[in-house]
C-alpha cells in the first residue's frame, strides 16, 4: 500500500500540480471568489492536474524505460502503467463531476483544460499541436476562475492571453531538457525545430510579454504591475544573456521560472479585474 501511494505520488508531477493549482486558487481569491468555492475550484484543478500527470507516465512508459529513467515508477515496476492509467481516467472523472458544482460555463472551459493536457499526452506531443495544447489549455485558466462564480463572467482578453503565454513557456520549458531524446523517439513539436536558443528566447519573450499584460491590460496600473513589469524586463535581459552563452543550462531553466512567477504576480495583483 505504502509503494503504491508513492509510485502514485511520484507520478503525479507534484511540482507542476501545486503550482497550477494554488496559482488557480489564488487567481479564485483575488478575483472574490467565496472562499468555499475557492477550495472546491482547487479541488477541480489538482484532480485535473493529478489526471494529466498519470496519463503522461503511463502513456509515455516505454519510452521512459528505453531512456533508463529510474526516476520513474513505471520505470522501477512501483505500478504498471495500466494501474496508473485507470488513475488517470478515475481522477478525470472525479474533476470533471466536481467542476460542474462551480456550474455548467466553468465546467465547459475546465473541460477544454483537461481535454488539452489528455490530447497532448495521447500523441499531439510528437507534432506542432503540441504547443497548441498547452496555450489553448492554460488559456481556459483565468475562464474557470471568472466562470466559477455564482454569476459567471467571461475573464478579460488580456486575462487569458496571459493563460496563454503562461503556456507557451510551460511547454518550452518542459521540453528544454529532454530535447535530444525526445529527438531520438521522433517528437518533433515547436521547441525541436527552433532549438535550444531558439525555445529559450521564445519562453522569454513569452513570459515577458505575460507579464506586460498583467501591469498593463488592467484599467489602473497597480504597485505590484509596475514591480512585475520591473522584474520581468530584468529577466528578460538575463535571460538573453544566458541563451545566448549557455542554452542549455539550469541557469536559463530558473529564470524562466522566475519570470512565470513575475507573470503570475502581476496577474494576482490585477484582482477583480482580470473579470471581463
């Protein structure tokens, strides 16, 4: 029992998972949410997110174990992939019955989220809709939250596209490190054919681009947009330098995170009105 709660634990991507998830929560609470609905929308989003990150590892177990990743509980016989892909199916299910407590426009748009993460893990990874998946995905975020309210509301433009852009770097930034063996299974999205430099830059532009629509889409310029604005337009001439001299170092990996969050923060400090 003790294994199979760890192989469950191990797969579930628990960075990525409680980081989507308390930025959703937050997102909840700075826009008024109830804070009961705020816990219920979290409970939405790591069931989705929990979904997500099982489908990928039993989806993708043969070739974890052809990469030798030990890192991985497919790959370590802690749990077959059949087992964690019924996981997967079970935590859909249960994400899916929960959002349409939040009402029938949340439950639409987190339904666009979890179809993309599931449709990215079943084969688009390989192609250029990779991408897609995850804009199109992280785009439908700040629509669950503003939908989630007793009386829905679409999320302003400026809102999603910074979903959007969020996104695009997640997906660069998840790809960084695997590009060589990802090459070697035929997985030919956006990130392999710009390359190393090429996916640095593009995260960088996108994460900066986020974070100038969180200070400035908003009808008032808030402390927090102006200091997210600052911090971003530093990381993005860091960063710059680190993807011009190393590419492929954890360097340029921490700075796209720490420009994520610059993105996020200037988001959350646009509060009520990230509300269309």
């Amino acid at each position: 029992m003790l294994t199979r709660a760890r192989a469950l634990l191990g797969s579930a991507h628990p960075g990525p998972s409680i980081v989507v998830t308390v930025v959703a929560g937050a997102l909840g609470v700075v826009s008024g949410l109830p804070l009961e609905r705020v816990a219920l929308l979290g409970a939405v989003i790591l069931a989705n997110q929990l979904s997500v990150a099982w489908s990928n590892d039993s989806l993708d177990a043969e070739r974890d174990r052809d990469a030798a990743r030990a890192d991985k509980p497919t790959v370590r016989g802690d749990i077959s992939p059949r087992a964690l892909l019924v996981w997967a199916v079970a935590s859909a299910v249960v994400s899916i019955a929960l959002s349409l407590l939040l009402g029938l426009p949340a439950a639409a748009a987190h339904l666009v989220f979890l179809a993309s993460g599931w449709a990215y893990n079943a084969g688009l990874k390989r192609t250029f809709w990779a991408t897609a998946c995850y804009v199109v995905g992280f785009a439908s975020l700040p629509l669950i939250v503003t939908l989630a309210r007793e009386a829905p509301q679409p999320a302003a433009w400026w809102a999603i596209g910074i979903g959007g852009m969020l996104g695009l770097a997640a997906h660069v930034a998840n790809v960084l490190p695997d590009l060589a063996d990802d090459a070697r299974h035929g997985i030919r999205s956006l990130p392999h054919a710009l390359g190393a430099r090429g996916s640095g830059v593009v995260a960088l532009l996108a994460l900066a681009t986020a974070a100038a629509l969180g200070a400035l889409g908003p009808p008032t310029l808030s402390p927090l947009g102006i200091a997210g604005l600052a911090a971003s337009a530093a990381l993005l001439v860091a960063g710059l330098v680190v993807v011009a001299r190393l590419p492929g170092s954890r360097a340029l990996f921490r700075i796209i995170m720490a420009s994520a969050l610059t993105a996020v923060a200037t988001l959350a400090g646009a509060g009520s009105a990230i509300l269309g």
